[in-house]
C-alpha cells in the first residue's frame, strides 16, 4: 500500500469522525482523517458542547454565590467576576480535550492531514481526495463535515453586533443587553449564562414554547424558571429589523400584539444549523444533498456513490454529538461485516440550562398522532428528599408506557441534573424495560433517580411518596 492511500479516509475530526476513525483503526484498518482545524474534536470541542458547558458550569457557581447561598446559612459578601479567568479556564479545558484527540489519533496510528479536503474522483476501485497540493486515495471515504449556524439572510454575522455561538463563547466583556433569537438548546445555555453574569438577556421565538421539539410541559416549566431568574421571554414573536442609532442598536420585534422596539447591545442568532458540505466537491462525484440540505445514506451509512459514507450532522436526525458518535462506531463495525445498529428511539436530548431539560423516547405529542395508547407517570421533585436538600427542587420526572404490558416508551425530566439522570432512562428505554422492571429495582436513598422510579410507579397509581 503506498504511502497516501489508506483503507479508509475520514473528513472530519468531530465527536463523528475521530471517534469511526479509531473504532476503525481497532478493527484493523488502515485509517487517516482530514481536519481544515488547527486543533481536533470539531465544533464539539472547540466551540460547542465543551465551552459552552465550561461557561454554564462558571456562570451557575457564579449565580449561587450571589442568590442561592444565603439559602444555606452562607454569605458571600463582595463577590467579583473577573471574565477573563472565567474564559481562560474554559479555553484550558478546550485545549486539554482537542489535545487528547490527538494523543488518540497516535495511540491509534491514524494519520491526521491538516487542511481543506475536495473530493476528485475515483481510480479504478479507490476513492481520491485532495488536500492543499497533495492527493489521496481510499478505499472507503468518510464524510462528517459536521454543521455551522444557519444565518438569516436580514441577519448577517458581523462578529460584533451579530454574533453567532461561537463569538457568544469569547465575548471579552459581559454585553449590558443581550438579544438572543431562538428559544432552543443554544439560544438558552448562551441565554443563561450571560444573564448570570449580569446581562439584560430577552429570547425571542417564533414558535409557542421553549425548546419546540421538547415536551411542551417542559417547555413551560423551564420558561417559567427563567423569567425568574431574570430573562425575558417572547414566545410566537420575530424579530424583524436590527438598526444601528445614535442611542444605540434598536431591534424591532413583532407579534401578535403588534410591534415593539428595543434597544440591545448584541444580537446572538441560534436559529439553527444546517449540514456543512460546501467546498468538499460533491458535485465531482455526483453526489447532491436532498431538500433538507444533508445527504442520503442506506443502512451502512453508505451514499448513492459506492465506496462514500456520511454520519453525523450530514444526515438525517438530531445534530447531536453523541449521535454523530454512535454512528461513527456502527459505520465502523459494519465495515468490518458486524452486525450493528444505532437505536435511534434511545438517543437522549439535554438542555443545560437551570434546571436542566433532558428526554429520551417518544413524547405525548408523537404518541397521540400516531394514536398509539399509553398511561402517563409524574414525580415532581419537591417531594424528593434529596433534591430538597441540594436547594434545587424545580421540575419533575414523566414516564410514558404501554397500558397493558407497561412497556416504557419514553421518559421526559425537567430538573436538577437531568443531564445525568438521563443515562438511566436511556437504558431502560434501550432494553425496552418496564415500569414493573423499574419498580422491582431498588434504588439508593436518597438520591435524585428515586424520581424515575417514583415516576414509573405513578403511570398505574403506585406512587409511594406522590
């Protein structure tokens, strides 16, 4: 084998393509990825799902030394936010994981090409791509571009006044006003944490709840959580028009109320993100993305050209880390002849904010437009012992399951560290466990997954503390 051709080539070093190239490699192909970054690991790492959550853990400790403490029995007097530490320490954590890829990628043996990959053809049975002045050939090539922010064509970025997530993860200075325009994941972490740090944050939202594709009980709880800690929240509301003024930025937003004008400082758009394939030179191998701008793939992530594969954000299903992850190691194994498959039913959501938002499984609303029967659980957790003691007890826990055999079909949770119990309800959903297998499993006292138990109980009326 020459020395630039491999049994398989991936374009992309996210949480997708770093985590198939090694699976890849530990099944004993030969493997290099392609990455246009200077650092590995994607948006993800770089400016996603790690800085975001670097700042959202910072800004939360921030908020309790200044509101929640006093509930304790302590207080903090003078306390001061020095930003340029609070960023430090998350650019620190960035460069400490985007390194460990890349001790990953030695450990492995795969190769890593910086620069632009363009897709050029095929030699024979070999796949070939360019980099900068050098060529390429694969057997199997791998595309996990991954995605960028979508901009509104009235609201372009400029990097100063209307910034996208990544320019919200570096701000040198906390913005006095800060407008955010869309009520999903992103809009809402970013949301929060510059309102702990003491901006004036409105979210606007043309639909009617928070986190649309969530339940919308957990929409409305989590929209009543943030108007008390301070965000101003505008549901079925678009935002027209940004104007720059001798006051200042106006910003004019309509409803059904009619209209209104604001003045704010920065615009954060997070309306969205759409399927990064411009530049790879799809069109040279005849590849086109379909109407929602991702590309097709069969069971085996496979194109409509043979020998070409895509996972992650360039396909159909949730731009989410851990799915492009999950995918990576399935196309990897079926590469090797395995059998494998990704439960797509059992991908859990989160939303970091305060409480936390996590679901995984079907939701009340799919549930009833397909007319499929089921009983509902709830288990608030202010009766939970433990979640009273950690001065967090917003939200709740929501089981849905089958009315004859209690079948789980999916588990909403809206409170403190969703993000964690999740994992439990993603197991049970995976095995296609019951709410009786969940009754007969004793859970440790006290602790915040007595709630999913409790949950379970109350979809027959069994409920021991509800």
């Amino acid at each position: 084998m020459s020395e630039n051709n491999y049994d398989l080539i991936v374009i992309g070093a996210g949480p997708g393509g770093y985590v198939a190239a090694i699976r890849a490699a530990q099944l004993g192909f030969s493997v290099a990825v392609v990455e246009k970054r200077e650092t590995l690991g994607g948006v993800c790492l770089n400016e996603g799902c790690i800085p975001s959550k670097a700042l959202l853990e910072s800004s939360e400790q921030f908020a309790k030394i200044n509101h929640d403490l006093a509930e304790h029995g302590i207080e903090v007097l003078n306390a001061t936010l020095k930003l340029d530490k609070m960023m430090a320490r998350k650019d620190g954590i960035v460069k400490k994981l985007t390194g460990g890829v890349s001790g990953l990628m030695k450990k492995n043996k795969i190769e890593v090409i910086s620069g632009i990959a363009t897709l050029t053809g095929k030699d024979g049975e070999l796949q070939k791509i360019s980099v900068g002045d050098q060529e390429y050939s694969c057997k199997n090539l791998l595309l996990a571009t991954g995605s960028e922010a979508i901009e509104l064509p009235h609201l372009k970025f400029d990097g100063e006044t209307i910034i996208s997530a990544r320019e919200a993860l570096s701000l040198s200075e906390v913005p006095e006003r800060l407008l955010v325009v869309g009520g999903g994941v992103i809009g809402l972490e970013m949301g929060s944490v510059w309102s702990r740090l003491g901006a004036q944050v409105t979210v606007v939202e043309m639909l009617d709840q928070l986190i649309p594709l969530s339940d919308p009980q957990l929409g409305q709880m989590l929209q009543r959580s943030l108007k008390k800690q301070g965000l101003s929240i505008h549901l079925k509301t678009k935002l027209e028009k940004v104007e720059k003024t001798a006051d200042g930025v106006v910003a004019t937003l309509t409803s059904k109320k009619g209209e209104e004008q604001i003045t704010i400082d920065k615009v954060l758009v997070a309306t969205g993100r759409r399927a990064q394939t411009e530049g790879l030179g799809l069109e040279t191998v005849g590849l086109e993305p379909n109407k929602q701008g991702q590309l097709d793939v069969d069971e085996n992530y496979q194109t409509s050209v043979p020998g070409i594969y895509a996972i992650g954000d360039l396909i159909a299903g949730p731009m989410l880390a851990h799915k492009a992850s999950e995918e990576g190691v399935v196309f990897a194994e079926r590469l090797a002849g395995q059998k494998s498959a990704v439960n797509y039913n059992a991908i859990p959501s989160v939303t970091y904010t305060h409480p936390e938002v996590a679901s995984v499984g079907r939701s009340e609303e799919g549930l009833k437009q397909d007319n499929i029967d089921y009983n509902a659980g709830k288990f608030f957790f202010a009766a939970s012992g433990r979640a009273l003691a950690s001065g967090s007890s917003d939200g709740f826990v929501k089981v849905l399951a089958t009315p004859d055999s209690g079948r789980i079909l999916g588990i909403h949770i809206i409170g403190p560290h969703a993000s964690e119990l999740i994992a439990e309800a993603t197991t049970l959903v995976n095995f296609n466990a019951s709410i009786h297998d969940v009754a007969v499993t004793c859970h440790a006292h006290p602790t915040l997954a007595e709630a999913i138990k409790e949950a379970a109980l109350a979809v027959n009326g069994e409920a021991i503390h509800a």
